[in-house]
C-alpha cells in the first residue's frame, strides 16, 4: 500500500507585481499596479486565514511575479501577513526570488531581517546584448552589484540563466556561464527561451520580427552548459538546476519528491498528495474571489493512485537520481515496470536510460530529449478538472 500523504512542510506564496513584464512572460502577474500592493496583501491574509493551524514549515518560497518589487518596507509588510500563519522552523531553507535591478542595502536588510537566506536572482544574462534581446529591465551590473550585496549578507545565491534568447550564438552562451561562474553563486537554473502562447514575443516571432534558436543550437547550448557548470564543480541534479554540494533547492526537491505543499496568492497551486488545486491566474479574479468570501481556487485536478504514481515517474526522472523502484513501490503501491515496462525498454535500448534493476535514470541524451517523453507515460490518471 502507498504511503499516506504527511502534513505540508512547505509552502509557496505568489506575489503578482512587476515593474516590467518582460516579452517572453506568461506569469501570473500585473505590471505598474503597485496601487494594488495594499489590497493584495488584505487578501493574502484572508487566504491564509483558511489555515486551521499555524503551518510549521522545513522549506518556504516566495516567488513572482517580483517580491524584491515591494521593496524592503513592503517585504516587511509581507513577512507581516505570514505571521502566526507560516512559520518556518530553525534550519528552514527561505527563499524570494528578486529582480537585480531591486537589490539594495536596504532590500537585503529587510530580508536578512525576515529570515530570508536564499535570493533566487532573474539574472538571465550577463550580456547587455542579450539582455536587451530577453527585454530584461536591469543591467549586467547590476547582476554583479546584488550578487555582492546578497553573498555579503550571508544569503546564498540562485542565478536564473536563460538560453537560445533572439540571436544569441553559441559563443555567447558559453561567455555567459564564464562570467556567472565567476560570481560564485550556490546555485544556478539554466533555461532554454520557451514561446508561450499570448506573450508578446510569439505575436513578434508570428509576424517574422522575432527568430527562435535551431532545434540544434539549443540542444548544443544546453550541453555545453552541462560540461561547464559541472567542470565548475556544479552538481546536475535535475534538468535544469545545478548546484555545488550541500546546495539544491530544498524547497524543489519537495516538488519532485512529490511531497504536499501549501500555496496562495493568484495562480498559487498547492498539492496533497493526490489532487492539485490552482487558483484563479488573474490577480484582479483573485482578489475579487477573496473579497466576496468566495473560494480563489479555479482547478481541481485529482489524480487516481495510477495518475499520481505516473507523474512521480515523470518528475522523479527528470532528476539526475533517478528512481528506485523499492522506494517507488513503497511511495504509489504499484511496480515501476506494470507502468511504464516498455517504455523503459525502449528508452534503454535507444540509449537514453540506464536500469540495473534497481534504479532507473535518464542518460545525458535522455534528459536533453525528456519533455518529449512525458506523453506516453502521463497517460490517463486524472479524475478531471473541476472548476470553481
């Protein structure tokens, strides 16, 4: 029998503001309303009033949208609605994520002040060239000035790195990861540029003012990141993320673990195990939704025993660990191989996995072609979405 799923120790809380929404966005976010700041954190205080219990937390991100965008007064403020609600434990990994261009004495005060002690950084870049490409709002040094304001406040560092940006060459990407690794960060999430639909960048590249990377360039992008980080001492850890030891990203790892997490704040999704339930996107329809007394939540995706252990399947090979079929056992009730055998087969024959019957892991090649294997192992499993 599977194991029941525990009370969340993590929680993630959305904030919606920026001050600039970049081209390739497709986030949950309102740019140039900080006029709603003060009704946002009204409602966020009402969600997390659903709590029946102070919620004691091993891991707590606060992500965007741009929290650094409040300033160091309204992360305060922030940290204010939190209070008797989400309490992070000693030894918690807290995390915001910050725009470089926000990062001052007084922001890294703040949050050195709330407990904060990880700044994931939307770098990007440390090209102006790129940059400007990505229509980032920040300069690359600024980059380097918040990355010396943060290490010297004792907080460790996640730089976002983004790949195959509008002309970028090969060159350019390695010059990039040169000039991060110098900066000497904990942590660094590399990127490949995706085209969402609604953004204002796929309307560019829909009327040929825009080019997307070759299937190729990307692929070799991506692998040289590879070879770089990990000759940098970097460990690749999962498809993205990198990280030198003692460093992942506690808060993920709960993700891919599939443990159950908290979420509020619009387009927040929490998970219990079995059913994930999102709320509205639009921050206006969740703020509204929460005012009424109505519940913010727009998705209810429950997923049966089988769907649930076929995205642990998914999520547990896109790290570079892999899966062992005992704990997997133990975690869904069902054997690995009454799942996905022939695909397992499959993708070892053709050289993109490797299973000596105990673990089971996606090689190099594996990985740099993983979303496209998803689809048949996904399959069925869930009950639908209810909305609501």
């Amino acid at each position: 029998m599977p194991v029941a799923a525990a009370s969340p120790r993590a929680a993630y809380v959305h904030v919606p503001f920026c001050r600039h929404r970049c081209g390739y966005c497709d986030f949950a976010v309102v740019a140039g309303r900080d006029d709603l700041v003060d009704r946002y954190l009204a409602a966020l205080r009402r969600e997390l009033d659903r709590l029946p219990a102070p919620l004691d937390l091993d891991t707590l991100y606060v992500g965007g949208g741009t929290p650094s965008h409040l300033g160091a007064e309204g992360l305060r403020r922030l940290w204010g609605a939190f209070a008797g609600r989400l309490v992070p434990l000693a030894g918690a990994e807290v995390t915001i994520e910050a725009n470089p261009a926000d990062v001052d004495r007084g922001l890294v005060a703040a949050a050195v002040e709330c407990g904060v002690n990880r700044v994931s950084l939307g770098a990007q870049s440390l090209s102006a060239v790129t940059l400007a490409a990505l229509d980032r709002d920040h300069s690359p040094d600024q980059v380097r000035r918040a990355v010396d304001l943060l290490r010297g406040a004792g907080l460790a560092v996640n730089l976002d790195v983004m790949t195959a940006a509008p002309g970028q060459t090969l060159a350019a990407v390695g010059q990039d990861l040169d000039d991060f690794l110098a900066l000497a960060p904990q942590h660094l999430s590399v990127y490949c540029l995706t085209w969402e639909r609604g953004t204002r960048f796929i309307g560019l590249l829909n009327r040929g003012m825009l080019q997307r990377a070759e299937e190729d360039l990307e692929r070799r992008m991506f692998e040289g990141a590879i070879d770089r980080l990990e000759a940098g001492g970097f460990e690749h850890y999962e498809v993205s993320n990198f990280a030198l030891p003692g460093h992942r990203c506690r808060h993920n790892e709960g993700y891919w673990d599939c443990r159950p997490w908290e979420a509020f704040g619009p387009g927040a999704a929490r998970f219990d195990g079995r059913t994930r339930i999102t709320n509205h996107r639009s921050p206006f329809t969740w703020m509204r939704r929460i005012d009424a007394g109505l519940d913010p939540a727009a998705d209810h995706d429950r997923m049966t025993a089988e769907g649930a252990a076929r995205e642990r399947i998914v999520v547990g090979l896109r790290r570079r660990d892999g899966i062992v079929r005992g704990a997997f056992r133990a975690a869904t009730g069902f054997q690995i191989d009454e799942l996905v055998g022939g695909e397992l087969r499959e993708w070892v024959d053709n050289g993109w996995a490797v299973d000596d019957g105990l673990r089971i892991g996606l090689t190099r090649s594996g990985l740099l072609l993983s979303d496209s294997l998803w689809e048949e192992v996904l399959g069925g499993g869930h009950e639908g979405g209810g909305k609501g």
